[in-house]
C-alpha cells in the first residue's frame, strides 16, 4: 500500500464523545476525512467531525451507512451493535478492533471465561441470577463480593459491592432483579489498581506503554500517576500479562489492561476495555506517541510509533460538580499558572454531578511535585450547571 493510499483513508468512528474527540485531533494532523456516528448532533467531537451521522448506536442501517462511507471503522466504546459489525466484517469492511473481539469482551463474564481458559489470572467469578445463588457464591468466596452487570457497565454502573448477607437483596434490586445478566466476583483486596496501555498493529506488532498506577473514588478514575510505583518484578508480569490478553483477543488498536496487584506481588486482570482509556490520557504529553495517535496509525495500517515517557506525570479528572445545567467552566486561567499543567475541556453541553467534563496533566522533575501541582490545579477548576 502507498503512502498516498494510507494517508487518503477516510476513518469512520462510532462514537462522538471525548474520545472520538481526541482521535480526531490526531488523524487531521495526518490528513485523514473522519467520519462519526452519535446520536447527539452537538457531541465533543461534532466540532471538528468532516461528517456526522446523527443515529442510535443500535441503528444498522447507520452503522451500514458510516462503514460505506469510510476505509476503516473504529469505536470509542464497547456497548454497540456487535451483530452488524460481525456482518459488515463477513462482507469485507475492515473493522478494529474486530468485532469478535469486542463480542467477548462487552460481556464480562464471556470476558474473564477466556481469560480464565488462557489460563490468565483474574478474581474467581461466577454467573449469578438470584438472590440464593448470590448467597452461595458468597458462601463460597467470602465476603465481601462485588456483583456486576455482565454488560453494560461503566464508571462504576453496573456494579456493586456487598459485605455482608444482609445486603445481596439490595444489590440484587439495584443492579436489575434478573433483567440483566449477572456475576459474583470475589472482591480483591489490592494494594495498587494499575492499568497497561497496549496496542498491536495488523501484523501483530505490540507496543506497551508506561503502567499506569490510578486512583479511583465513587468507582470513577480520579487520578492517574506514571510511571506507576511499583516493583521492578510486578511491573514485569503486569507487561507479560498485558501481551497476552491482547494476543488473546487478536486485539488491533491500543487496548486498557486494567490490573490489582495484591501484598505478595500477585497481578490480577480486573477488565479490558478495547479502545483508548481514560487511564491512558497522559500520554497526550507524556509520551512520543498518545494513545489516540497509537490507535489511528494502528487501525490504519501505519507503523506504530514509540511510547517513551518523556517526565514524570499526573493526570487528575475535572468531574461535574453538584449543579447541574449547562455547562460553565471556572478556573482554568488559574490553573494554567502552575507551571508545566495543560487543561483539556470535552466540550459537553450538559454538566451533571460526577460527570466527565475534562482533565488534567502536570509534569514535572518528580511524581510528587507533579502530583502536588495536579492536586492544586484541580482545586482550582470548578464544572458547573448555569
């Protein structure tokens, strides 16, 4: 293929939010026409779309219509139409990550099955749909347990933690009395959540990027710190096991290998997500190569490029506040003071309580000063309804 023919490609996403939205920023910087397919007409990435498709994600005539349009289709989450990308796959639409890949990992339990016949370590699970087998799991494994929704899930939604018997009934009713597709995970006592930022290209090329080490509150990512403060030997297992969930998978794209690592230097996979990953955002400065950047030239058949960690970095999240309406930002030109610190606005019409509305970096000579300068930072920024 020629330079002239890669860099032509038009590159269809499904999905217009913050994500999409930083794709987009990388591929114009190397000419490619995007493409985007969401259902709100004014998401983050409507701004700098060359088109938009304004559909439900569930919508197969528009998802038909987006892969026409485009070489290659990527997403920016899991929770979309596998059946008709498995179809438009069969007709010979180049999608990545493939779509039988992401059948197996929008379902948790499907998820950590072939994790667990590759023999890759994970919690003990168990499928779940009443109150009574919950309480059996819960015999079995102890608690406390964590229930979860199969599919569907994120920042927390679609999950619950119980400790003790008395709870199983409400964490049953919270997360859909049976609606939903259930499992009973053990609860990990970790001493660090950590995640790898991983991407393989066509050919099978990886490349792994500086672990991260994060911080969540409320089951929403708060911090991030890289390079993560772990041992020379966990920080080893956790890249060998990052290789081999992705080669698992026959991943194409950056994928999130989110990991707990345990006080005997025990790695757990906690899940993967197929697709660039709030935990990988420090890359945008931190690294050569972002992970948006990785992902483009991955799905598009260009090399992969190096994923050096340039200094020490903190990325903390800038979460809705308690007011909710349209969105008003205050603060940044304070923040932007601190030396070395960039803000990253999402441009989401909506602020609602705990919302993702933005981030923040801070680099500097150490992760303490970085971390004390994101700290300050996002003390100053307030998201808010008007």
């Amino acid at each position: 293929m020629s330079q002239e023919e890669i860099t032509n490609k038009r590159v269809g996403i499904i999905g217009g939010g913050q994500l999409g939205k930083m794709m987009i920023l990388e591929a114009k910087k190397m000419d490619f026409e995007v493409i985007i397919l969401d259902p709100s007409s004014d998401c983050p990435a409507s701004s700098i779309a060359d088109q938009q498709i304004v559909a439900q994600f569930d919508d197969q005539q528009a998802i038909k219509q987006l892969a026409d349009k485009s070489d290659v289709v990527t997403y920016e989450f899991e929770h979309i139409n596998v059946e008709i990308l498995k179809q438009l796959e069969e007709q010979g639409y180049q999608i990545y990550p493939t779509p039988t890949s992401l059948e197996v990992i929008q379902d948790k339990y499907q998820q950590k099955k072939k994790l667990m016949a590759a023999d890759i370590p994970a919690p003990e699970f168990k499928k779940v749909s009443t109150v009574e087998e919950i309480k059996e799991v819960a015999s079995q494994l102890d608690y406390p347990i964590m229930l979860k929704s199969c599919i569907g899930g994120y920042d927390g939604k679609g999950n619950a933690l119980i400790s003790e018997e008395a709870e199983v009934e409400s964490a049953y009713q919270e997360l859909g009395a049976g609606q939903r597709s259930l499992m009973a995970e053990r609860f990990v006592s970790f001493t660090k959540e950590i995640s790898v930022i991983i991407c393989r290209d066509i050919a099978g090329k990886r490349v792994v990027y500086p672990i991260a080490e994060n911080e969540h509150q409320n089951s929403i990512l708060i911090e991030t710190k890289v390079p993560a403060q772990i041992t020379e030997q966990v920080k080893e297992r956790a890249v060998e096991l990052a290789r081999q969930v992705i080669d698992v998978f026959t991943g194409v794209g950056i994928f999130c290998i989110e990991m707990f690592t345990t006080e005997n230097g025990e790695v757990l996979i906690n899940e993967i997500a197929p697709r660039p990953h709030n935990s990988g955002h420090y890359s945008i400065e931190g690294c050569i190569t972002s992970q948006f950047e990785q992902h483009i030239r991955a799905v598009t058949g260009l090399p992969l490029g190096p994923t050096t960690l340039l200094r020490p970095i903190v990325m903390r999240n800038l979460l809705g506040g308690k007011q909710e309406g349209q969105t008003a930002v205050d603060g940044i030109e304070e923040a932007l003071r601190i030396p070395e610190t960039k803000v990253h606005i999402y441009g989401k019409r909506e602020s609602y309580y705990e919302r993702k509305m933005g981030h923040l970096t801070v680099m500097a000579d150490d992760i303490e000063q970085a971390a004390e300068r994101a700290s300050k930072a996002e003390g100053l920024i307030q998201v808010r309804g008007k």
